[in-house]
C-alpha cells in the first residue's frame, strides 16, 4: 500500500515532522508555502493531509484542486482560515486542537492586563531613551477591581481562575454559562448591560459568531464606566476599533490593551498611536509550550486518521470508524440539523439538553449522534465548537446533556427528538431520515409538521387565522424570494401554527420586520443549514 503524504505549509516544529515520518507517512516539509496561494493550489493535489497553522488559507479554490486531500489538521483552535462547508462537500475531515493554547491565550490576557495598569511597554520605552519620568507613569492597582469577562468558556475560565487568585473580583457574561459552574469558577454571572456598568476591566475571550461580532459596539462601550480598560486577545471584530479610539481620546476609556484586529497583519489601526494603548501582534498563543503542544496533536490526529480511520477533535464529523460512518452518516445529518434548528431559536441559558432514539436508530452510536446534536445546538454562539468536544464543552457550562433510547412507538422506523429547556421554556423537535438519505422535521413543539431541512428556511409560528398563507406567499413574492416549499401545522383548528417555509434567497431583517407585520404572526427567523 502507498504511504500517505502529508504538507505542512506553515512552520511545525521539527518534533510534528517526525511523528509522520515514525508513523510511516511521507512529509513534505514547507513552512512558507501558505503563503503563496497559487504555488499551493498547483501542488495541493499530490497529498492525502495538509498541515497548517494561520498563515495559509484554505479556500473553496484550493479544495477545489485538493483531488487526493482526506484531512486538513489545524494547529491551534480557529479555524476561520478553512472553508469548512467546502471542504465538508468534499469529504475532506477538518481537525484542530481545541485545548492546547488555552492556559498561555489566557496568561497572555492577564499580562496585557498588567502591562495597561501600569503602563509598562510606555514606562519602559521612555527609561530606554534615556529619560526618567516617574512621575508621568501612575498606574492602578488590579487587586480588588471589578474583571468583566465577556466569554467564560475554555480560555475565560482560566483567566477568571487567575483574576480570583489575583484578588479581583470577577463578573461573567456568557450565555452558556450556568449559576452552578460560576459558583464554581467564584464568579458572579450578570447579563452585558449589567457588566458594561459594573467593570473597571472588561477582557474578551468569546468566539467570533454573528451574535458575538461587534459586541463592543459603539453603544455598548458607551454604556461602560468611566475609567474602564479594555482587553481582547480573542478574535479581531469584536471591538468597534474606531469608537473604541474616540473614547480613548475622550479620556471615558482609561486603556486599551489588544492582541487582535479587524485586518491582519495590522500595519495600520485606528488605536495604534495612542498614548493609552498596548498592541502585540497577535501572540496569544505564542510560547514555546503552546506551539510544540498543538503542533504534536495535530501530528498525532491526522496520522491516526491517515493510516487507521480514527478521527479526533473534528470540526466537521464526530468520531466514528470506518465501518459505523455509512449507516450513521444520515442519522448524523440529522441530529446536526435538529441541533442547529434548536440553536437558532435559542437565545437564552440553556439548563438541559434531552435527547430520545426511538427504533433502529436506538441501536446506533448514539454518542456519537448526539455530539451531532449538541454541536449544532451550541454552533450558533461558539462558532468554533468541535463536533467530538461538544459534549464536555456543554457540561463544562453546566448543561446537562440526557440521553434514552426506546423500540419504535409511532410511525417512523427511526425517530430522533431533542428538547431543549431554558432558564424560560422548553422547546421540542423531532425528525426522521426518509429515502436512506433525507433528514425531514416531523415535529415542533408537539405540532406535527412534515419538512425537508434546506440550506434556508424560514420558522413562522402564527395563530392559525385565514388569508395567512396568501399574504406571505405575496409579501415574499414581492421582493423577489423564491419559495421551494411551504410547510404547515397546527395544534387545532384556530388554535397555534406553525409554518416552515424554504427559500432560495437571503432574506433581510428588514423583510423579516415586515413579515412580522402580518397579522396573526407571532414570531418569524432565519435559518441557515
């Protein structure tokens, strides 16, 4: 049998390059080469793995010449450098490291902290030119000042662990963050208005999501204390970079200490140049233990998968083995897409997560469905969950993940529902794979409803009047959105509705206020799978 090959196109340490070569596959060696997208995509073709870190980008036009390509293996936990729809459509597994960074990202945090309260990277160019301005450097003291964390997971529950050591006292926004874990963490959970007002140090370590880019806008930061000093060395987007520079003109934001920005390699900002802001480039995960960690995991992982079939921390496919992933890979989708469904619904601390197999699909792995499950529930606010993870990524928020399985009870051969319960409701759906291969919604909150799941949907729940139908097939056809197919439901005859309505085209929020407009609507959103 031919030896797998694998390129690496950013810088591993020599360790990762031997770990392929001890395990018998052939590595081609070129740290700079993520760099020259064209010279990539004329070779990417030769190999079975592709090694990375930042600096290469895997673009759908790489894929698209990636014929051979089985595994991308990410060294380090973002992977917004892959198109990972692409490369799902292709086969190709995408992994990462999701743990390895964690404790120097957060560290990382924690001395950009000190080095604005004391104004040391200032302090120490002025003393080196010769200068001795003692009096000019009046720092605060971090004991006893109020740490808002915007973000407790992985790399926001270490730095609340080493702010608590440090005598801070910590507040937490995070929606997936549960009274028992914060107790746990000697955190106080609060909402973001409630932690904007209250925080002398706000530090950011959240993903970057549609929920969560910008979440320092121009009116959030408005809303902050006066004298706060802000710290991001999470992702790039989610500060207002020029809001953030008026108020630190304006003397209402005290300092600003960043790690990231909106474009990067960042040769020019909006912040660099004022007095009261510290800039490193991107270092969070920058220590030798950091790289060396994540550089032989992902070693490790695609090495497994190359010669043996395991597949490990995937962005885009639970583990299974080669022999369970055809009869699963259905029943996958659909626990997925139920998640998401249920995710994109979701605005509130989720407490619960129930999970019922019901006939042949009981008697499937259904570990690795429910990781399915959880990961498109959790998605919509942690952009870059891993699907293997997800699980231990819930609980570590304090969700309680339940799981029962039964013979066949109704009509369907195979029956998945998941519900879902909220500090405020609980919310169901159920659905089932028709024709081998379709995931099809067969309930929504105990309303029989029967759809196919498309890439964009529209979820209408309304009181079941006369005229609704007609008036958003014309509302829709109006403004130019094409319907495939319309789906209905309802509890009785006048009583709650519920429309599923697949679409064609994007549709705007301002078309969805219109939508809401519509007499009898109770509430409309997009959706996207």
């Amino acid at each position: 049998m031919t030896a797998p090959k694998v390129l690496i196109s950013d810088a591993l340490s020599p360790a990762a390059v031997q770990i392929f070569k001890d395990r018998g596959i052939e590595v081609d060696f070129q740290p700079a080469l993520g760099k020259d997208k064209d010279k990539l995509a004329e070779i990417i073709g030769n190999y079975d793995g592709l090694a990375i870190r930042s600096a290469t980008k895997v673009t759908s036009a790489i894929l698209a010449k990636a014929t051979n390509l089985k595994v991308i293996g990410r060294a380090g936990i973002g992977v917004d450098n892959v198109d990972i729809p692409a490369a799902t459509a292709r086969g190709v597994i995408v992994m990462n490291t999701p743990f390895g960074n964690s404790i120097t990202t957060a560290e990382h945090a924690i001395a950009m902290m000190f080095a604005l309260a004391r104004e040391i990277p200032a302090a120490d160019a002025s003393t080196q030119a010769g200068k001795w301005e003692k009096n000019r450097f009046m720092g605060v003291e971090i004991t006893g000042k109020v740490l808002g964390i915007i973000g407790c997971g992985n790399i926001g529950s270490i730095v609340a662990d080493r702010a608590v050591g440090l005598k801070m006292r910590v507040i937490a926004f995070d929606p997936f963050l549960s009274a028992e874990r914060a107790l746990e963490l000697g955190v106080e959970k609060v909402e973001l208005d409630d932690l904007l007002a209250r925080a002398e140090i706000i530090t950011l370590h959240t993903p970057m999501t549609p929920q969560t880019r910008n979440i320092l806008s121009r009116e959030a930061l408005a809303k902050t204390r006066p004298g706060v000093r802000i710290i991001n060395c999470a992702r790039g987007g989610l500060v207002d970079e020029e809001a953030l520079a008026e108020l630190l003109r304006s003397g209402h934001v005290a300092g600003a200490a960043l790690d990231v920005f909106v474009e990067e390699p960042a040769t020019a900002n909006p912040l660099f140049g004022l007095p009261n802001v510290v800039c490193t480039p991107h270092l969070g995960a920058s220590t030798t233990e950091a790289q060396e960690n994540v550089a032989l995991q992902v070693a490790e992982q695609m090495s497994d998968y190359l010669l043996r079939g395991a597949i490990s921390n995937a962005v885009n496919f639970p583990s299974i083995t080669a022999e369970e992933a055809p009869r699963l890979k259905p029943y996958i989708s659909l626990a997925e897409k139920l998640g998401s469904f249920a995710g994109q619904l979701t605005e509130t601390d989720i407490k619960t997560i129930r999970i019922v197999y019901e006939g042949d699909v009981a008697h499937m792995k259904i570990k690795a469905l429910t990781s399915a499950a959880v990961a498109g529930l959790l998605r919509p606010a942690l952009a870059d969950i891993n699907i293997v993870a997800a699980p231990s990524v819930a609980r570590e928020r304090g969700i309680v993940i339940e799981e029962t399985t039964r013979e066949k009870t109704g009509d369907h051969d195979s029956l998945i529902t998941l519900e879902v319960e909220t500090e405020n409701l609980t919310r169901a759906v159920a659905g089932t794979i028709i024709a081998g291969t379709k995931p099809r919604i067969v309930q929504i909150k105990g309303i029989n409803v029967e759809a196919d799941l498309l890439p964009r949907m529209l979820y209408i729940t309304n009181h079941d009047r006369p005229g609704f139908i007609g008036r958003i097939g014309t509302l829709l056809g109006e403004n130019g959105i094409n319907i495939a197919h319309m789906q209905f439901g309802r509890d009785f005859e006048g009583g709650n509705a519920i429309a599923l309505v697949g679409i064609d085209q994007v549709v705007g929020e301002t078309l969805l206020k219109e939508i809401n407009t519509i007499p009898n609507v109770v509430q409309v959103k997009a959706l996207t799978f």
